[in-house]
C-alpha cells in the first residue's frame, strides 16, 4: 500500500496527531507511531532512529525489528545507509539494501532478512532530528508515491518532537533535539565571559497542529499568505533602489523570483493534500530545499538559502500571526542569539543583555563597534546556533576563547563560574586602582585613555580612570540611522560628549564608514577587496559635503574649548593635507558668519597604512598628533585580513618585523616633536601595552575594561628594564613576546 493516496495519508497523519496527544510516556508514544506507519505502508518493519548526541543516532523505537536492540543500537553520522540520511538530509530508497555501498550489518536487530530499504530524515529547517526507516522482506523498490508520503509523516514527527510529545515520564531514557548540550566555536569580538539564557532575536515559529484536516480550507489560507507575501515583497522591493544595473538588483530580483515561484506554491498545496496544515507544508518545503541547498557546490546557490529562509518565515510569520514579537518574556540575564544583528536593534536592546552570539557578523562590524560600546562578550561565526537554540535555553559565552556552551552540563557550568568569579576579583583590584597615576617605578608616566563611540560609553570614563578619549569612532551615529544625521543633531551629540567628559580631552575621528562599515542609506560598492577601497578619509575627500557637514558640527559643538579631530586612513601626506585643508575653510566661515570658535585645535592622523611611515618628516610636523591605528596597520603589514580566520591570527604583533616599524615610527615622531598615541586591540591588552611603553610609546587608547589591568603592571615595572629585555631577546633573535612574559611572570 502506498502513502500517495490522499485519504490513505490523511488517515494516517490523523492517527499519529492522536497517538502523539494521547497522556503516557514517549516510549509508548514512539512504539505507536512505529506501528501505524508500518500498517499504513504495507511493510513489516518502521524504525525510528533519534540522535542520542550531535553525531550518534539510536535506535529508539521499531515495529518489526527485535525489541531488545531498542536504545541499543546506535551508528554515528555517515555510518551505515541510516547514518547516510541523517548525513546528507535525503532519503535512501533501495530494493537490494546489503548490496548498497555503505550498508552496515547489524546482527542485534535480525533486520538480515529485509532486502528493501526506505529511510527518509527527520528534520526541522536545518535541524536534524533524526531517521524514519521502512523495509520488507520483499525487494522491492519503493514508489515516488511512498518516498514523498513517508517524508510528509517524518515532518508531523519533527513538528511532535519540536512541541515536546516525546518527552514523557522524567525516566524516560529518549534522546532529543534541543535537550543534550551541545557547544559551539566561534570567533571572540569581544572579550568578556558571561552566563545567562537564550533570547533569540528572530525566535523561531512554532506550528501548533502540523496535521490539516480540511485540505480546502488549508489551500485557501495557503493562497490568501502567499498573496499577502507576494504584496509585502513587491512593496519592500519598490522601496529599495532598483534604478542601477549590477548584482545588486539581480539579487533583489532573484529575491521577488521566489516568492513569485509557482513551483513552490505547487508542491506546498500537495503536501497539503496529503494532509499537512498549511504552516507545515511551508516548514517541509524550507526544511527540504535547505537540505539540498546546503550541499550544492555553487556559492552562489549556497547563498539563495538566506532567501529562502527569509521568505519562508515570512510567510510562516503570516499563517500563524505570530509576527516577529511571539509575546514570550525575555528571561534574566538574557544573551541574545542571531543570525546577524544591525547596530540599531542592538542598540534597542541596551545594556538588558548580557552577551551576544552571531552566526555570522565580523570582528570589525558596527554591531561588534555596539557591543563593546556596551561592554558585553560578543562572539561571531558560531555556526547553525541559531537552529539549536530555544528560548530560554542556559548558554555560557567566554568571548576570551571564542566558545559557546549550550545547554551545559553541571560540570563545565561550575568551572565556567569560577573563570567569571576570578574576573570580577580581578575588576575589584582594579577598582582601587582608578583614582592612582600610570606611574612606571622608574618614573615615567603612560597615559591611558579609553576607545568610545556612543554616549552609553561616556559613563565608563569616571568608572575606569581613564584620562580622556583617545578615540571616539563618529561613525556609529550614520550607522544606527535610516538617513543621514543632521548637522544640528551632530553638532548637539558632539557637545554632550565632551559635557560628559568633563574638560579631558576627546579625540574625535572622522568619519570611517565603508570595508564592512556600510550606511545604510548608502548604495553598497561591488569591490572584490572593500578593506583596501573606498573607505574613510578616500570617502571623505571625494563625498565632501558630508565631510564638511561634520567638521561643522565638530566646530560648533566644541565653541570655548579645545576640539581634538584625527583624520583616518591617511596613505599619503595630500590626503591630510587636503582635509585639514577642509577644516580650516570651515573655521574660516565660521568665523565669517560671526559664530564662536573652538578655543585650541588640534589636528591628527591616524597611522593606518605602512605607506605613511615612510613619509617625509615635514608630514610629522604639519600634524598636532600621530596615532598608530594598530588594527589595520597590522593587517596591512604582514597582508593578513582580519576578518579571516585562518590567517586574522597567524602573525604576532610583538614579531622583529613589525616592532622594527613601531621603532622607525617613535624615531620619526620623536624627531618631529610631535605626540604619538597607540589605539587598537592590542594597546589592551598587557603584554603588548607594556612593549609599546617600552618602545617609547607614552600613550594608550583601549576599551575602558583594559585599562585597570594595564595600569596594574604599568604600575610595578621599570620601562628601562623592561626595554633592556627587549632588546636582549631581539639581539639573540629570540622571541620578544616570551621574554616579556618571563619578565612579567617574575613581578
């Protein structure tokens, strides 16, 4: 008997609906199922392997097979033709199973006398749960009929195990999605450890009641979404810029294509017919597509699976009214979990959170900018978390090492707590330290300043000690917005700044959008290299009405006292020129129209390009300040992008190589006469910051939570001791980076 028959597998979804609603325990529930769907096909056997853990399967129920090999039997991922299924998302359809490459013998079942096989994956969009498995002693090859009717049972089973029908009595033994811990690696955005539960940015749609009892009425609230779909999806493309030819609009189109798809629709109204709901029929198809879409080798196929996604919630959003707020509470300590976040919705969210945890994202992004600004652990590129995760789940965030950990157990919960405990014992000693000098014990001073770019950061200024803002990143307020901000809103933002900073001095940065930093009112360039294109003062130079809106802000937020402003991504002495040039023309017409003017003006550059430290000296001197932009001067130098992971970390910042460049840039800027300041990651952190003193270096910019350890060490070192080690290990050709820890080690 096949499934094909549209009664026949109505009947069937029916039977399992109740089975699965009925009281009792999950074993009884399973054993059930297994039993129906073996009666409905006609077959002696039906197996239902679960995933006892991310790569071992188990056999947890089965009509036909021996009883005794139940909790049992297990296979790991790819193993054997049922560990085939759970590994590639489809189904394996073969009338002579022993003769299939891959088969695995399993004695303990007695399954040695079945010759047809049909297993199909139990899957939820991306999740895989595990395996639905039929045979006979026939051999017989199972019908298209029966593969597409056995694959819409294992949706309802997906759904069933998504709502909790297999969890039964508290000593049931099952296995199932979503319970056993699971950890993830990622990249650290952003130091810090945290403990808390899941809150996930876009919660996943629950599907109530997957089995749909009248196909007619399912089919019409099918069409009525999609049609409402379609109309959003029309509407929302007509608002974006499609005037320009490019990728850009093939993408949006491509986008309109799917949700225009007459295919999809198709096969959604089948599934219907065989007796899914509507809701489900659209989960089945995602979760199906997605399967295949994550194994092709096209990138660019690869890549339509984010559509896909997207318009599939979006319709499921519009089935179940559950729109993007589900009602569910944010828990306590909330650690937010998203495919990607904009620095906006971040910012919604404030200080409420506790962490975040990305799928994708990038170490230099704005909402990596946001999350530091908030000073929450930030890790990026955790893959697929976002399909594990359910709301409320207990997840632990260590930022230090890049690590997400799920559902824990009690035993890496316990030690994760004593990493967090051991941390705040160590922020309370530095607590002590903040009213205190960065006073080395041979008598020189370092100062220490802290990174900001949002008013939230301010308050840190006072906490931390910190003796001003060595950088205040202007970009976030043309990120987090729809438009561009006016000169007035800048100008207002600007004097609150430094009102907040109560007479230390702010360095101000221009403008520094562009690489992974795109407006969002700011049509994305197609550039096969954005870190090393248009970007910073390149933009600033050639769209100089929004450079010269800013330097007026700049000005009339700074009127009767002193304005601080560094130009960034200068390659070459015109650049600077040029815009410094700029803002003297703003100061000139300030003062034409009779306005009031800052007190003093300082202006610098920051020293982000190897190219720069060549400049001639006259380029030190026609600058107030100099400020090594460690993050992409270290990319730039050893050509290793940051935002790549098999190489962001590859190259040591305390190598011969480019501790010779920091030496040629303190001798040019000493020689100048002109100030020279460190700000980056690595001013944060202790080991680099102590050798950057060493090197001559006198002053640090780093996020507010570094400076309590820095000023520590700085505090019971001597910089000529400390420099004599140094360059010890660089006569010997030794490593620096080991020989200033061994030193340390000994204080």
């Amino acid at each position: 008997m096949a499934l094909r028959k549209d009664s026949d597998s109505r009947r069937l979804l029916r039977r399992l609906r109740d089975t699965l609603a009925a009281p009792g325990g999950s074993q009884d529930r399973l054993d059930q199922i297994t039993h129906h769907i073996a009666d409905s096909m006609g077959t002696e056997v039906c197996s239902i392997y679960l995933f006892r853990d991310v790569d071992t399967l188990e056999l947890s129920a089965t009509e036909g097979l021996k009883a005794a090999a139940v909790h049992q039997t297990r296979l790991r991922l790819g193993e054997g033709l049922v560990g085939r299924v759970a590994r590639t998302g489809r189904h394996v359809n073969t009338a002579n199973a022993p003769a299939e490459p891959g088969f695995r013998f399993m004695p303990e079942t007695g399954e040695e006398v079945y010759s047809s096989f049909l297993g199909v994956p139990i899957q939820r969009v991306g999740d895989k749960l595990g395996v639905l498995v039929v045979q006979s002693r026939e051999a017989r090859q199972f019908t298209e009929d029966d593969v597409y009717g056995l694959e819409v049972v294992a949706m309802v089973l997906a759904e069933m195990a998504e709502l909790g029908a297999f969890l039964g009595n508290a000593d049931d033994r099952m296995p199932q999605a979503h319970r056993f811990p699971s950890m993830f690696r990622g990249t650290g955005a952003q130091e810090g450890a945290a403990e808390g539960r899941v809150w996930l940015h876009e919660p996943r749609v629950v599907v109530a009641n997957p089995v749909g009892d009248d196909p007619v009425r399912e089919k019409k609230r099918l069409l009525e979404g999609v049609e409402t779909l379609r109309t959003r999806v029309n509407k929302l493309l007509a608002d974006a810029d499609m005037s320009d030819e490019g990728d850009h609009a093939q993408v949006l189109e491509a986008y309109r294509m799917f949700a225009h798809s007459r295919s999809w629709l198709k096969r959604m109204e089948e599934d219907i017919d065989l007796g899914l709901s509507a809701e489900a029929a659209v989960e089945k198809e995602q979760s199906q597509a997605r399967a295949r879409l994550e194994m092709a080798a096209d990138p660019y196929l690869r890549d339509r699976l984010h559509d896909l996604d997207d318009l599939s919630n979006r319709l499921l959003r519009i089935l179940t009214g559950q729109g993007s707020d589900t009602g569910a509470e944010m828990p306590e300590n909330p650690i937010l979990v998203a495919r990607n976040i904009g620095p906006a919705e971040l910012l919604d969210y404030g200080r409420k959170l506790k962490g975040v945890v990305l799928e994708e994202g990038s170490v230099g992004s704005h909402a990596a900018i946001v999350a530091r600004a908030l000073a929450i652990p930030l890790i990026i590129h955790a893959s697929r978390i976002g399909s594990e995760a359910l709301n409320g789940d207990a997840i632990l965030v260590d930022g230090d090492m890049g690590i997400v950990h799920l559902r824990p157990e009690d035993s890496v919960a316990k030690a994760f707590r004593d990493k967090i405990a051991m941390h705040a014992e160590a922020q309370k000693r530095y607590a002590g330290l903040r009213d205190l000098p960065a006073v080395t014990t041979c008598g020189t001073a370092i100062d220490l300043h802290m990174n900001a770019g949002l008013m939230a950061d301010l308050p840190s200024m006072e906490s931390s000690g910190a003796e001003g803002v060595g950088l205040f990143r202007t970009e976030l307020q043309f990120l987090t917005r729809t438009r561009v901000p006016r000169r007035s809103e800048l100008a207002a933002l600007y004097t609150r700044v430094m009102d907040a900073a109560q007479g230390r001095p702010v360095v101000f940065r221009t403008l520094d959008i562009g690489s992974d930093k795109v407006l969002p009112y700011m049509k994305p360039q197609d550039e096969p290299n954005p870190a090393m294109g248009w970007r910073a003062i390149r933009v600033g130079l050639d769209k100089r009405g929004v450079l010269r809106m800013q330097l007026q802000a700049l000005i009339r937020a700074a009127v009767g006292r002193p304005l601080h402003v560094m130009f960034p991504f200068i390659a070459e002495p015109s650049e600077f020129e040029a815009a410094q040039k700029m803002l003297m023309e703003e100061i000139a017409r300030e003062q034409r129209l009779g306005r009031g003017l800052p007190l003093d003006i300082r202006v610098g550059t920051m020293l982000e390009t190897p190219s720069l430290a060549f400049a001639p000296l006259s380029f030190f001197r026609s600058c107030d300040f100099v400020s090594i932009g460690g993050n992409d001067l270290k990319q730039f130098f050893f050509a290793a992008d940051r935002e790549n992971e098999l190489v962001r970390r590859r190259y040591d910042t305390l190598s011969e190589p480019f501790l010779s460049l920091l030496d040629q840039i303190v001798a040019r800027c000493n020689e100048a006469q002109v100030p020279l300041s460190f700000c980056g990651e690595d001013a944060g952190r202790p080991v680099e910051a102590l050798t950057f003193a060493a090197l001559g270096i006198r002053r640090l910019s780093m996020r507010p939570a570094s400076i309590g350890p820095v000023k520590h060490l700085i505090r019971q070192i001597s910089l000529e001791e400390l420099r004599e080690v140094i360059d010890e290990a660089r006569a010997k050709r030794q490593p620096v980076r080991r020989a200033v820890t061994e030193f340390l080690a000994q204080l």
